[in-house]
C-alpha cells in the first residue's frame, strides 16, 4: 500500500505541474484583453510566480496527499473512523483523496498563494 501511496502522490506531481501551465495558459487566452493589459512588468511577475508554482509541484503534491490521516491504511482505527470518506464511484477517487487534490489545484487562484489577478 506505501508503494501504491507514494506512487500516487509522484503522478499527482506531474498532474499538478501540467494544469498550473495549461490552466494559466488558458486564462492568458480566456482574458486576452486583461492579460495585455498587465503590462510587460506585471506579465514577468507571474511567469516567474508561475514557474515557482510548478517548480514546486512536488512539493505541493506532498503538502497535500502525505498526511497519513487521508490513508486508510494509515489512520486511526477506532470506532468512528467512517469508511464512506473512501467509497469510491466508478473511476473517480475516494472524496477524501478529492479534497486534497483539489486543494492543491486551487493554489493557482486560491488567497493563500494567490499568482492570479
């Protein structure tokens, strides 16, 4: 299982590098207007924050996928541990994994580490 864990959390690094691009990408050409509207300056500042963003995607994956509370292997056993945080529906990942996945894709736009306008 700790294979399978730290295997996940790897390709979810590369997953991570590849939307911070694609999504800032997108938004370049979703707000064209805005986007030239920056100024040369401005537009240097988040290539570099951009570039720092998915540098560090491993070390966001990590952030968010290593607390052993999020494994099943891993957390707690008592009595209250609920194992509907980690049903799972077709292909889509347990919710709890979701979370924290989504916690990490959200760095692009979120306050705490906010790079977009």
């Amino acid at each position: 299982m700790q294979a399978i864990r730290q295997q996940f959390i790897k390709a979810t690094c590369a997953f991570f590098a590849n939307w911070y691009n694609s999504t800032a990408r997108n938004y370049i050409i979703r707000d064209s207007q805005n986007t030239l509207s920056l100024g040369k300056d401005r537009l240097t500042e988040l290539k570099t924050k951009l570039k720092d963003l998915a540098d560090n995607a491993e070390k966001y994956s990590d952030e968010f996928l290593s607390p052993n509370s999020l494994w099943w292997h891993l957390s707690p056993k008592d009595g209250d541990n609920n194992a509907s945080v980690y049903s799972q529906c077709g292909s889509k990942v347990p919710w709890i994994i979701d979370q924290s996945i989504r916690k990490g894709l959200r760095i692009i736009g979120g306050s705490s580490r906010r790079i977009w306008v």
